[in-house]
C-alpha cells in the first residue's frame, strides 16, 4: 500500500481531480444549457463574463495545481516505481494531463479566444456552433478528470 507523503500526495491528486471534475460536470450539465437557453448576445457576453472570472486563483489553483501535482506523482513513480499502484498512478496522470488539462488548452481555451474575438454580429451567430463545440469538449474533460480522481483512488487501495 502507498504511504508516507507519496499517499498524501495521491490523496491530493484525487481530491484535486475530483474538485475539477466537479467544476467541469456542472458546466456540462447545466451551466451550458442555460447559457444555451439566452437570447445569443446575452449567452455570448455571460460567457465572455465566465472565462475572465474563472482566471482567478481559486479555480486556478484547483486546475494548475492539479496539473502540477499530476506531473509530480507521474515523475514519482517513474522514478520510484512503487510496488503497489504504479499502472493506477500513471494512468491517473495520463488522464488529467491530457484528457483535462491538455484538452482546455487545446480545444476549450482557443474557443473561448475565438468568442471574444468576435464582433457582435459574427459572435451571435458563432454562439450555437460554439456551444456544441465547447460542451463536447467539456464532456471529454469531465470524463477525463473523473477517471483520473478514480485511478488515483484505487492506487490508494
């Protein structure tokens, strides 16, 4: 079994994972519909509204911080190759760095860019094309943040 600070580590990767996935699902699940549901230039300025406020420290701390976290168990465990855990550590890292982590920065982040870009016209009517878009790749990153909270658990088992 995992212990001393390499548990304490894990933990935090799976509570870390899990805060973002958390953040992540309730996007997907409704606030997205409901941004959906404005008239467009009323969705497209709230959302505009939403991407400055969340580069703020506290979603940024739970995101990054993560990210960072991931990068140090993956290390961790290729360097010390832990009898108990290792596929699951591995795995979880893979998982948030990629599916969570690289996915807003390469799908979710140039979307959100290309909006605000925008003038009115040209926004208002890229707003249905942008929702779907940017729900789809939010579902992969729930997912991804998800199963790399559930890989770190069972890491701890």
């Amino acid at each position: 079994m995992i212990d001393g600070p390499y548990f304490v580590l894990t933990l935090l990767g799976v509570l870390g994972c899990g805060l973002v996935a958390g953040v992540f699902l309730g996007f997907s699940t409704f606030v997205m519909r409901a941004l959906a549901q404005l008239p467009p230039a009323q969705g497209v300025a709230a959302m505009n509204a939403i991407n400055v406020a969340a580069v703020r420290p506290p979603f940024m701390l739970a995101f990054v911080g993560s990210a960072v976290l991931c990068s140090v168990l993956a290390v961790v465990t290729f360097v010390v190759l832990p009898d108990d855990g290792t596929v699951e550590l591995l795995l979880g890292s893979a998982l948030y760095l990629f599916g969570a982590f690289g996915v807003t920065i390469a799908a979710n982040v140039p979307r959100n860019d290309a909006l605000l870009k925008l003038d009115p016209p040209e926004a208002t009517a890229y707003w249905p094309i942008f929702v779907r878009q940017w729900t789809t790749w939010n579902h992969v990153r729930t997912v991804a943040s998800a199963a790399a909270a559930v890989s770190y658990a069972l890491a701890l088992t």
